[in-house]
C-alpha cells in the first residue's frame, strides 16, 4: 500500500528491475535521464551510458507494463553542435518506434537548458546563451517527430535566472531583493514568472545578465567558494580537460578512486572499506534484479511471437486460462469515525492534496487500523470535507475514516502525537449508521476576518445587504461568467475589527470568501494575502436547522 516513486533513472535494465521491484502495483511512468543525444556528448558529460542500454531498457520497460516513458535531455551543454541535437532527434525516434511496437505507449521528452552550476567540472563554463538556447528549442520542435511523443521543454529564461542565483556573488541578494519588490513570488511556477521583473531589477542594480551568465576565469575566486564541498578545485579542472577531450571517468563506486578531495574531509579508510563491503552486498542484489530483467525480456518477446519455450502463463494461443477470482477481501467490523480538525496558522499555505496526504501519513504512523479500498490502486478510506482555499485558516475541517477494527479510544492523542504542527485534532465521534458523505452533507460555511483598525464596513455591508442581487464577474474553465452572489450571503456582519460572514457551499452561485471580501474592500489581491481569515464552522442546514457535522451525529 505504500507507492514508491522513483526519480529520474539510469537508462539501463537494472534500473528497470529496481522500478518493478519497487512498483508490483502501479505502472504509471518511468523516467529515464540520458541527457544528451549523441555518445561524444554524453562521454563529454561523463554519463557512462550508451544508445543500446536506454533502447534496452526501453524496451524491456514497455514489455513489463509500463505504458509511459519520460526521456530527460539538456541542450547548451559545453561543446554542443547541431550534431548532437540531430542525436537526441535521432534517439527519440527510436524510442518513439519502440513504444508504437508495443501497442502505442507513450513517450514524453522533456528538454531543458543546461545551467553550469557551482563545485561542477563546468563552474567556470558560460551558459549557453538565451538566443542560442531559444533557437535550439525550436531546432528539436521542427525535427522531433510528434507521433507517439508528448515534447515539453523548460523557459530557457528561467534557467538564466536559476544560474544567476546559483553562481551569484553578495551583489544578486539586491538583485533578488528588487525583483521581489517588483512582485516576483512563486516564480518556478511558469505563470507567475516574468523575466522583464528580473531584467529591470538586474538594470537597477548596475549589473549585466550576460556577465553573470558568461564564463569565469580560472585561477580567479569564484563567490561559492567560502563553502568547503570537500571535492578540490584542482580535480574538478582535471575533469574539466578530460570532459574536453571526451574522455569518461569510471565510477568510483565500483572503480578505482579518483581523488576528487570527498576523503580529505575526514572518512578514514574504515570508513571506505564498510562503505565498499555494502555496495558489494547491493551489487550482488543489483546483478539478480539485472538478470531476471534480461532474461525475462526475450521470453516475453518469444512467446509473443508464439515461439521458444512458453510457460502456462505465457501462453497466448488455444484457449484462455480462466480467471481466477481473488479470494475475497476479509470483511470488515464497519466502524467508522468522524474527526474535526484544526488548520493554524503555520499550515494556511498548504493546499488541500498536501493535507490529505499529511493525514494518510499519519494515520499510517500511528498505525490507526484504517480500511483500503480494493484494487490495482488501494486507497485509504478518508473521505475529507469542503476544501479549504490557500491562505485560509480554519477551526472546524472534517474527514470521516472507515476503519477495519473497532474505534481506537485514543485516536484523538495518537494522530495528535504525529501530525505535523498547524494541524491538529480538535474532536472525533463514532458513526452509527448511515450518514450523507461529508462534502454532500455540508452546505454553509462561516469565516471571520480580522481588519485592519482603519477599515471600517458598516456602511457597505448594510448596502451589500439591502440589495436583492450581487453580480460578480468569474473567470470559470468556460470562460467569463456573471455571477449573482446575493443568494449565497446567509450572514454578513462587521464590528469589532471582525467582519463574519456565512456562505453557502457547494452551488455554482456559492460566494468565495476572498471574492466577497474584493468587492467590499476594493483591495488588489496581493494586499488581501495579508488578512487574516478563519473558516469558524462548516454546517448542514436542513429544514430550517443549522447543525455542525458533529451534531447531525
Ligand atoms: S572514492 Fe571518494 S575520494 Fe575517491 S573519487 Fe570517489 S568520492 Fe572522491
């Protein structure tokens, strides 16, 4: 029940084996990372891998299951020609041929622009330029064939900005400091990022792009140096010649050391020869995962074509093996249990999917006895009430859990002892019975928000009160809509510095509680991240009753 994912991969069968070994349940995707197209380019690089080992792997991947395979590759990377882009070209076909024979699986590329990152042979390299790095992106869209492959590739504008912060010396903290002031937050995220914030707080600053962007002298201190990383400057430009000549060196993990300083810092050769008597155990491992790889690959090949050996389950031809039925799931004592929960401060900025997941975490910690769905994609039984928007805190969150045995007496401290700061159990009640699930139960929802002392709403809460509609303009999937909101306003009163409000839930006419506070306040939305607002409840309202989910209990 615990889905193991696995970063980018060596392009190799072992790697292979090591993924189904961690995935007997879901075969979603693998990620290989053979980072340039052409041997010459991966040698410069010292990636140790060849064509055959990806397309190895390639296959044998397919062929056990997996339906979708990403390919990770960097353009501008030292010494590149339009050679080595025809290379990633030429390679991503015959991935791509490899997924169609195999029943048209799929087949992502993603392209991003290198970036000569500190304590690396290429410290004192220069980024490709944007231009140039532009012109390459469009080089492999015009010549990528997009049959059977999904292309993405990184903002090369972005990795401009990624290597100005990562080789900056003290001057870029104002750079940094100005973009912010410019309004530069959560730039990772394609669509807040805006390179022109940058430029202009690059100009302000009295700094070009291009130099901080263009090659170091050697000999001359670099700004990461005041860092001991351990690896010695004099190794790292010993690589840096042999990269130019392509020349690979071996993996220290299974050859021969290569003195790059890591021993200087203090692991004695104890130390060394520990750290090599368990890789050995793990090669030993490495080479049975690799074996079943290889050799289960061609069988499957061989019975597919309906020759060679075929054991039973193999067969292809005559009649189908009937299915066996699973014996059934154990059944379960049915208990159930409802939680109230609190979300601080702290947690506001952490989106709903994170808190689901910080809960199933926890209630595995704790080793809460709590049911799984059935299936290729077991599910622990949580069902969670209304999300709660970004930025918002609240006292009174739900989520029912389906438990396999009895309630645990203790749940309250148990899950309390494990879950992160921010959130917290307030309550937690049995269910007896049948119960509405909570997001179709729950239908009005109410906040508090402190204001500022100098905002004063009296008037415009009465006006908003008095009037019998309240249109609001929407941005939806479908495009602009008018929306009248009135009906969706239970309460709204202001005094004391608070103004509460309670809102219907649910309903395509439901207020938000930020676009409500828009209108009153007439703020932009970066001013109103600064209030403070609490949901207070969640309620069922029913026949003229206003019940918590609690209560209706
Ligand atoms: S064995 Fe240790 S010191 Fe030698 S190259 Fe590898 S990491 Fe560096």
């Amino acid at each position: 029940r615990v889905a193991i994912s696995l970063p980018s991969l060596r392009p190799d069968a072992f790697s292979v084996g090591l993924a189904e070994a961690v995935s007997r349940v879901r075969k979603s995707g693998l990620t290989f990372a053979p980072e340039a197209g052409t041997q010459r380019l991966r040698d410069v690089i010292n990636k140790n891998v060849t064509e055959d080992d990806l397309l190895g792997a390639a296959k044998i991947a397919y062929e056990k299951g997996w339906n979708l395979i990403k390919l990770y590759f960097m353009i501008g990377l030292p010494t590149e020609t339009y050679e080595d882009l025809d290379g990633i070209v030429d390679l991503v076909g015959k991935v791509a041929r490899i997924a169609r024979g195999n029943g048209g699986k799929s087949l992502n590329v993603s392209i991003s622009p290198f970036s000569p990152k500190p304590n690396t042979p290429f410290q004192w390299d220069p980024q490709d330029t944007l231009s140039s790095l532009g012109d390459k992106c469009r080089y492999l869209s015009k010549h990528i064939s997009r049959k059977s492959v999904h292309l993405r590739w990184r903002d090369p504008e972005v990795t401009g900005i990624e290597t100005l912060l990562a080789r900056g010396d003290r001057r870029i903290g104002r750079v940094l400091y100005r973009a912010w002031e410019k309004g530069a937050k959560f730039d990772e995220w394609s669509e807040h990022f805006n390179f022109e914030r940058w430029t202009s707080a690059l100009d302000e600053s009295g700094i070009a792009l291009e130099d901080e962007l263009g090659p170091r002298r050697i000999g001359h201190a670099l700004p990461w140096e005041i860092i001991q990383s351990g690896i010695r400057s004099d190794f790292l430009l010993r690589e840096r010649e042999k990269a130019a000549r392509a020349e690979v060196t071996p993996d220290c993990r299974t050859g021969d050391c290569s003195g790059c300083g890591i021993r200087d810092l203090g692991f004695d050769r104890k130390f060394v020869k520990e750290h090599s008597t368990a890789e050995n155990a793990e090669d030993a491992e490495k080479q049975k995962i690799r074996e079943r790889s290889t050799t289960s690959a061609p069988s499957a090949v061989k019975s597919a074509a309906g020759g060679g050996d075929t054991s039973p389950t193999e067969s292809r031809y005559g009649r189908r093996q009937k299915k066996r039925r699973s014996a059934p799931a154990p059944s379960m004592a049915g208990t159930k249990v409802r939680l109230q929960y609190a979300k601080e401060a702290q947690m506001r900025f952490i989106g709903h999917l994170d808190v689901t997941r910080a809960f199933e975490r926890t209630i595995r910690q704790a080793r809460i006895p709590i049911a799984y769905s059935q299936g290729f994609h077991p599910h622990p039984k949580a069902s969670f009430g209304p999300p709660l928007a970004l930025g918002i805190e609240s006292l009174a969150e739900y989520v029912d859990l389906q438990l396999s045995e009895p309630y645990p007496w203790d749940i309250v401290a148990s899950l309390n002892s494990i879950l992160p700061p921010g959130l917290r159990i307030v309550d937690a009640k049995p269910i007896f019975g049948k119960t509405l699930a909570l997001n179709a139960a729950i239908n009005a929802a109410a906040y508090d928000v402190s204001l500022p002392p100098e905002v004063e709403l009296t008037k415009a809460v009465e006006s908003l009160l008095a009037a019998s509609s309240v249109i609001l303009r929407r941005t939806t999937k479908q495009g602009i809509k008018d929306v009248d909101i009135r009906p969706g306003i239970r309460e709204l009163r202001s005094g004391s510095g608070v103004l509460s409000m309670t809102l219907t839930l649910g309903q395509q006419t439901s207020p938000r509680p930020m676009e409500l506070l828009k209108h009153l306040l007439g703020w932009p939305s970066d001013r109103m991240c600064a209030l403070k607002i609490t949901r207070t409840g969640l309620y069922i309202e029913r026949n003229g009753r206003k019940l918590s989910p609690m209560q209706v209990l």
